[in-house]
C-alpha cells in the first residue's frame, strides 16, 4: 500500500494522461479530463495491502519492465486506471448494472467551468483524430507502447492483465496509426495543465430559475398536502402537480385545432386573420401538425427561437386556428394563430436540419395589416401567405416610382414566388415592395424583417393614404433606403409625410423636410425620422431620430428638425423646419437666430451645434426632435 501511495503521487500527471488517452474520445474533453482524474484517485485499494489475486495480477513481478525505476507500486496504479479506463468505454446493458468506471465522476467535480487540455497543432490533432477510430484495447496498445515504452509483450501480459479477450489483435489494430508516438507527450494530451472555460451562461440561468421554480413548487404542494381533511380540495383553486391540463391537452391535439371556411371571410363581421381559411397540401398531416404543436409548447435547445419585441413566446393557451401547412422550397411550414400572435413553425423536407418557430404580435389587425404572412425567407429572398380578400399581387420598386408594377405569381394555395427583400446590406439599388389589391384598395407592403410585412402609407398622420398614387410613390422614392433604420421592432405600418417645404439661402432651390414614423402592433417602440431632402438629391439625410415620441403621429402631428448645411457657394447655414401649425422658430446655444414661421435658415460655422424651439399660436412650446 505505501509503495502504490508513493508511486501514485510522485507519478500522478503521468498516469492521469494514461487515463485520459485511454478513455474514449466520445466522452468529451471535459468529461475525460475529469474522469481520468477520478479513475487516477481510485487506483488504490480500499485496504492497506493489495489483495493476493489482485497483486498477482500485476505483469512483470518477475522482474520485466514495470514502469518509472521498474517499481512494482508504479505498475499497480497503472495496471488499476488501464482497467478502469478499459471499463469506462464498455457499452451498458439494459439489464446489467452499470460499473462505475462507466458513470460519470461523483468526483472530481467544477461546477460552472468546462476543462481541457491546452490545444496543440496539426499532427496533434490528426493523432487525436486516429485514436478515435480505434477500439478502446487498441488505443490502449498505443499508449502502452508510446507513452510507457513497453515492449510488445510486456504490453500483451498488461492488456490480458486488464482483462482484454485478444491482445494480439489489438496490437494489431494499433500497428496502424502511422503518428509518431513521442505526441503522446504534447501538451495536447496533459490533463493536468488545463484551460478553463465557462459553460453555457444563458442554459445555466434558465436552468437556476427552473430549479428555483420546482423548489418553490414542491414547498407549495408539500404546504397544501399538509392541510387537514381531503388536501387537494374539489374547490381548491390550483390541479396537482400530476393532474392534466385540459386546456393544455387541447393546445396539443392537432385533431383540435379550429379551421375556418374557405368563404367565411366574405360574410365575416371583421376582415383579419382570424377569418383566414386553413390551406396548403399538408393540412390533414396530423404527424407534422403535431410537431409543430409539441415544439411551439416545448421547444428544444435545437430549435431556433424568434419573436418580434413585446410578443410572448409561451405555448398557446388552447386550440389555436390553421392557416397553412405545405411545402415551400426545401421546407415543411406551418403557420398558426391563436387570437394574439401569428406563429410559423419550419423544419426541413430531408434529413435532420434546424427547426424555426417564429412568433409576432398582431393583436388588431383589419385588412390593411393581416394581407400577407412570411412563410420563406431564404438567401435575400421572401415568399408570402396572401389573404383569401386579396385579388392581385405585384413587386413595386420605390426607387423607380414611375416604372409599373412587376407581375407576381400566386399558387392556388396563395403562396406567392420570391421577390428580393428590401432588408439588405450594402448599396441601396432596389427597395422592392409588395402590392396587394382586393375589392376596396390597392396597398404596399414591405419586408423589415419580421414576420408579418409592414404596411407603407403616405400623408398626414391624421389621415395616412395608401401609396397608390404617382404623388405617394415619388415622395416615398426619397425615403426608401431608410426603411431598414425603423425595422426589427415589431413594427405595423410605416407612413411618410412631406411636412414642410423651404427655399433655401443663396438661391439653392426647394428643399423638402420629411418625417417617417413606424409604429409597432404592441403600440410602444415607435421610431420617428426626420429627413432633411435638399434639391436635385435622390435620397434623403436624417436630420433627427427619436424613439417612444408622439412626435409625426396621429396623436401629435406636430414635428420640428433642423440639420447644419453647406450651400453651393461653400457657406455654411442651420436650417431648421417645423409643421405646418408652429409660427416661429427659434435657435440657440451654438448658433443664434429667430425666424417667424415655420422654417429657419441662419448662417453658422463648419461644426456648430444648435437647440431648436418652436412656438405654436396659442404660445405652446415644441423641441425640436431628437
């Protein structure tokens, strides 16, 4: 016993490496790195001798190489990890016990941190590689011959000492890996010079609060099984923890979900999506329908997550309604909505891939706002679900507002082709947009994103227009490429508006002030933009941003902006503009001036800052925005 003790601590690093190249590479770096600890910690015996059998186990007693100084403590250490590591990769049995060396370490254990050895270079990493494909007895013939230098049949009497069936073959199977051994001793396989990494932060947050919650519940339910009389009341307020959710078995069942009519939209009390008919070729697939279900109410660590801000993402409260479910591109989709939100379920038609399940809010929708649903966006490109009301479909491009509209095909199921979305990176060329026209409007729509397309309109926020007109389609051409800085909030409807005209000093020509606003469906997060659109410019510059602001919006039309400019005569101005309803304007701080009406021109220096104020009739003050 005090030879093995000695042996093991003065050699520990060298038979914890053993370990560690022995054990299965299927395990994991981490888990290896522990358990060959662990299997190196329990290499003595739980008495201070050895056992007569086990010490008669021990090859080379008779005087053949047995490790460092050929000390027979050495060679029993080693010969208790080989066995153990040689265990931890045996497969389990249904009705067998597990051997311990097959379990993961009670101990050692590092709670919150994954560890491994330091990484080394390409032949480490090709001889990492080739002991993978190995068998466990192989790889272990390996290690002894490199790592411990032992002879062939020094390593033969150790492996049938470890209780390996056939050492000849795995001496022959280790004859294959053409690596030098002496990698056995890099840095790559040293699992006792470790680098410690954090685990997964946001897993073990959701984790914690899971487990804080189940405690909470089991003190509940222990409170309450503890009351006299029956416990669980017929009255009690709250099911046990193992009854059924009736409500929740209902959200499951696909054989649940509601379908409306294919007219029932025609005769309807309200044009949303609620009165959308269930369509597309998979409908009746009940094995699809109840995945979609199971990963909306439980989705796993796979499943790729998505909701628009203000949306919640928890599983739907009882049988939600059908909108579709087919095939498009390379994908199976299903779209579902429950009242609140529209949910899009996506797995692949082949093979195992990613699972998607988007949500968004769209509470309130009317006809203007539930024309489309995204059901594809893939490489740029966007496909749409298109409401049963909608009786044409087309592509706008606001940067060409006097071309026509582009033709765009609908399947009978109302799945229209690919268009390219305007949300992308780079140079602004193309801002393509969806035209849908039914019975009572023609209406544009754009991608920013999301779920559900956000709806384009033009004038007053009081009393916003379709852009149906040259007049909407030329003031929105200007404004076209700033549509992706409102996007990604949830947002509804989009409306620009002309608010003011200037000329400007020196005799530069009309400039046009703009203000864009996007509004979300959760009603908060609004964006506002002001733009500032000098003479002969294609696009417009934003003169100021704000969010959360009542600022260009139906309750507040009001709006006032200025921007520091350079006129043709190289002279620099601020010029600042309010709505129509402001009759003074006044700047301050960097540069002064004070102008009657609604616009501001006065003369300033390359780089100067201003504070803008406006005034209404009735002496109500307005800031300027931003």
């Amino acid at each position: 016993m005090e030879q093995a003790e000695a042996a093991l601590v003065e050699h520990y690093p060298r038979l914890v490496r053993l370990g560690y190249l022995v054990l299965p590479p299927s395990l994991g770096r981490n888990r290896r790195v522990l358990t060959a600890h662990a299997l190196t910690q329990r290499a003595l015996p739980r008495g201070r001798a050895a056992g007569a059998g086990e010490e008669a186990a021990v090859p080379g007693q008779g005087g053949g190489p047995q490790g460092p100084g050929g000390d027979p403590g050495y060679a029993y250490v080693r010969l208790r990890v080989l066995r153990g590591a040689l265990r931890a990769g045996l497969p389990l049995w249904r009705f067998a016990w597990p051997r311990r060396a097959q379990l993961p370490p009670l101990l050692p254990q590092v709670w919150g941190l994954r560890l491994f050895p330091r990484s080394g270079g390409a032949d480490e990493l090709a001889l990492d590689q080739a002991l993978s494909t190995l068998s466990a007895p192989a790889r272990a013939a390996f290690v002894l011959r490199g790592l411990e230098r032992l002879p062939d049949a020094e390593v033969r009497r150790l492996l049938d000492a470890a209780g390996v069936d056939d050492p000849d073959a795995a001496l022959e199977e280790a004859d294959d890996i053409e690596s030098p051994p002496a990698l056995l001793r890099s840095p790559e396989f040293d699992p006792c010079s470790l680098q410690a990494r954090p685990t997964d932060l946001m897993r073990r947050r959701q984790h914690g609060r899971a487990a804080l919650a189940g405690i909470a519940a089991v003190v509940v339910c222990g409170a309450l099984l503890g009351l006299p009389g029956d416990g669980w009341g017929p009255d009690g307020a709250a099911a046990p923890p193992y009854a059924k959710n009736p409500a929740g078995e209902a959200a499951l069942d696909p054989g649940r979900l509601t379908t409306v009519p294919a007219t029932a939209w025609k005769t309807a009390a309200r044009t949303d999506f609620s009165v959308w008919p269930a369509r597309g070729s998979l409908t009746d697939d009940e094995e699809l329908l109840r995945r979609a279900l199971a990963v909306w109410a439980r989705p796993g660590e796979s499943v790729q997550v998505s909701a628009t801000p203000g949306t919640p993402s928890g599983a739907p409260p009882g049988p939600a309604q059908l909108l579709y479910a087919g095939e498009v591109g390379q994908a199976r989709v299903v779209l579902l909505y429950d009242g609140l939100r529209v949910v899009r379920y996506a797995e692949p038609r082949e093979g195992e891939g990613g699972v998607a399940l988007d949500f968004a809010r769209v509470d309130g929708a009317d006809a203007a706002t539930s024309g489309a649903i995204v059901v594809s966006r893939l490489n740029g490109n966007v496909r749409y679900l298109t409401a049963p009301w909608v009786t044409g479909t087309a592509v706008r491009d606001l940067l060409k507002p006097d071309a026509g509209p582009k033709a765009l095909s609908v399947d009978a199921d109302g799945v229209t082709d690919p268009l390219a979305s305007p949300v992308r990176e780079g140079e602004c060329r193309t801002v393509n947009t969806l035209e849908l026209r039914d019975a009572t409007a023609t209406r544009l729509h754009a991608d920013l994103g999301e779920l559900t397309p956000a709806q384009l309109t033009w004038g007053r926020p009081e009393s916003p227009r379709e852009v149906s007109t040259a007049k909407a389609r030329a003031s929105w051409s200007g404004t076209a490429c700033l549509l992706s800085a409102v996007g990604a909030g949830g947002v509804r409807t989009v409306n620009s508006w002309p608010y003011s005209y200037q000329q400007l000093p020196e005799a530069n020509g009309t400039a046009t002030w703009m203000c864009t606003r996007a509004d979300t469906w959760r009603g908060t997060g609004s964006r506002t933009l002001a733009q500032f659109h000098p003479p002969g410019s294609e696009s417009g510059a934003i003169a100021a941003k704000a969010e959360d602001s009542p600022a260009c919006g139906a309750r507040s039309a009001r709006v006032l902006a200025g921007v520091l400019w350079k006129s043709s005569g190289g002279s620099w101005y601020v010029l600042a503009a309010g709505s129509k309803d402001v009759v003074s304007v006044t700047a301050t701080g960097g540069v002064k001036g004070t102008a009657q009406g609604n616009v501001l021109a006065t003369p300033a220096k390359q780089g100067a800052q201003a504070e803008l104020e406006g005034r209404l009739a009735d002496g109500t003050e307005v800031s300027g925005l931003r």
